[in-house]
C-alpha cells in the first residue's frame, strides 16, 4: 500500500535541508521498497509569497489527505513587517491546529561521538537519551482573550490568556504514559502548581491518568526546578511531559545539551498517529543559501516519520544507524565542528545516502 507523504520546505534553510532529506526519502524507495507518492507545497512566508497567506488553502488540503508531513523550517527578517495573521509563524500555528496535532514529541539524544561538543561535562551527558512531550495545540499560544489594548490612562497593556481544559490535559498525558512504557516507565510532569490555577488542574489530570498505567512511575517538578535539573543532572529523566509554552523552553534547554540544536528531530501527532515531522530549529536565513546547516535533524526527522506514521520502524532504525556512521566517519557540518573541519550541507546529505546504502 502506497504512502502519500507532504513535504513543505519553507523558508531560510528549509529548502536546502529538507532537499537532503529528500535524497534519503529516495533511496529508501529506490533500494529499500518503501512506496511513497511525494508531493510538495509551499507554507510559511513561501505560502505568502505564492498565494498571499502563510497557509494556502491547496497547502492545507494536501497536508488534510497526507498520511505524513514533513516539514522544513520558516519565517525570515522580510516577513516581520506583515500583519501579525500573515507571518509565517502563524501557517505553522494554524497547521498544527487545523490538523489536531497536539503530542509534540522532542527527544533529545546525544551522539557518544559528540560529547565533547556539550556545553556540559561528558560525564553528565554521556548516554543522554530522554523524550519531552509537549503539549502542542493549547494553552497561552492559542488562549482566548488576547491582544495589546490600550488603558484609559493611555497606556498599552498586552495581555494572553492561559487556558486548558481538562480533555487536553488527559489526552496529552495518556500519549506521555503511552511513550513512557515503551521506554524505562518513568515521566515526569512539569508545571507551576504553586502559582498556577491552570497548573494545579494540571497536575490534578495527569495523576489520575497516570493511575490507569500500574507501569509508570510519575514524578512532578515546578517549572524552575525542572530547568535547573535538567543542566545539573539530566539522565534522571526519562520522559517529560508539560504544557505549550514549558514545553517550547525545556526542549530548547535540552537541545543545547546534545552539542547542537541542529541535531534534534521532533514529531507532532494526532490522536491517530498522523503527524508532521520537522527539525526543532528555525529557519536560520542568515546562513540560507549558504551550505552551512545541518540537515540531520530533518534527516532524523524523517526517521521518526518512518516508525510513528508510515509504521516502517526498521527503515527508521536504518537512518538512524546511517546518521551514526556518517559521524563515525568524522563528517560535521559547522555548528557541531571544530574550526575549519566543517563539510557543506549537500555533503553531509550525500554521506548519510551512501552509508544508508552501504546497508543493502
């Protein structure tokens, strides 16, 4: 049966490193017999540029019929002049929204062969391997009343509203005891109960879910303090779940200690495992066009693609030990080399299809 998979490159490096992907999705169908009908379309500020909206409507269809998405990076300096509905972040936003894409998962997984790369010492990163779900469709970037309004004293006031409800909550935690039991069966919670209403509903929600899986081991850790251990000890996690916003922050945070966002994959599901797959960095438009980025995390990136929602976890497991071989080979590309050891975009892309290849 024949997959049918969205590809959206977007803007900045978008294009150049979902290109490299493109090979290895290519190779799969050519030496390995995964069949896939690849089409492309424009979001983004390429979404504007093409139909005057950051979400076209044929970007939308085709991504409504998909049975995956992969998705490249957006925005860019000429498109923070628009109207705040028509920057590119706002197709992704509405993207995820439209499709119900609301279990974010970050995994963040060090590569023994770039330890020395963390900002941290070797022996706390050393056999890092935990997975952050986000919530992805909720809370503060999606709540109800928000704006800048001015006061009567003419003074502006900006105000968002942080709202969940508990059907969010529930499905949420139930993807994070889901993930958690496959892997060691610990999650952790983050939130703000101490100061946050939201929060204590929260944490409320996922201890009664959490209680329908005799497997798991739930802990909960304020916000703060979570960011705090995950830069003093983070191997004490295994799976962490929280809100939108908490989510973004932690993910970020343990993206650095990896050696380099560049790194890192990340999925977006719906309830039915549909999801849209895309490098947690951004479009990075002051090296687009310029052979510097990384593509490995668009390249992981379709990995997951392959065991979440086309159920290929051997084709997954393969790219996986591809990208490990091409770092066995001492290939970087800039933002995780040492001066003047860097290989340009297109090469390291090339390396991953030649050690995929190598497999057959």
């Amino acid at each position: 049966m024949s997959a049918r998979i969205a590809v959206l490159p977007g803007d900045g490096i978008g294009p150049e490193i979902v290109a490299e992907a493109g090979k290895v999705l290519a190779c799969l169908q050519q030496d390995f017999g995964l069949v896939a009908e690849i089409e492309q379309a424009a979001v983004g500020g390429a979404g504007y540029d093409a139909a005057g909206d950051p979400l076209p409507e044929a970007t939308l269809a085709l991504c409504r019929e998909a049975d995956a998405i992969l998705f490249g990076a957006i925005g860019g300096p000429a498109y923070d002049g628009l109207e705040r509905e028509l920057r590119p972040e706002k197709g992704l936003l509405r993207l995820r929204s439209e499709l119900g894409l609301f279990s974010n998962l970050r995994p963040a997984i060090l590569y023994p062969q770039l330890a020395e790369a963390s900002s941290l010492k070797r022996e706390l990163v050393a056999g890092l391997d935990l997975m952050i779900v986000r919530e992805l469709t909720g809370g503060i970037y999606f709540g109800q009343p928000r704006g800048i309004r001015e006061l009567d004293s003419g003074e502006r006031e900006g105000f968002n509203t942080l709202v969940y409800a508990e059907h969010e909550i529930e499905r949420i935690a139930r993807s994070a005891c889901e993930i958690a039991m496959l892997r060691e069966g610990k999650l952790c919670s983050v939130d703000k109960a101490n100061v946050l209403e939201v929060s204590e509903l929260w944490r409320e929600v996922v201890s009664a879910v959490a209680a329908d899986y005799p497997g798991i081991e739930l802990s909960h850790l304020y916000v703060d303090n979570a960011s705090m251990q995950l830069v003093r000890a983070p191997k004490q996690f295994d799976v962490m779940v929280t809100s939108n916003m908490f989510g973004d922050i932690l993910s970020d945070t343990a993206a650095m200690l990896t050696g380099s966002i560049g790194m890192l994959p990340s999925a977006s599901l719906d309830a039915d495992g549909k999801g849209m797959y895309e490098p947690i960095h951004g479009s990075a438009p002051d090296i687009a066009g310029e052979g510097l980025a990384n593509p490995l995390a668009t390249i992981l990136s379709l990995a997951m693609l392959m065991r979440y929602s086309l159920g290929q976890g051997e084709l997954a497991q393969r790219i996986e030990a591809a990208v490990g071989q091409v770092l066995d080979q001492g290939l970087r590309t800039a933002d995780i080399a040492a001066a003047g050891e860097a290989v340009a975009t297109a090469v390291m892309g090339d390396a991953v299809v030649a050690a995929l290849r190598a497999q057959t």
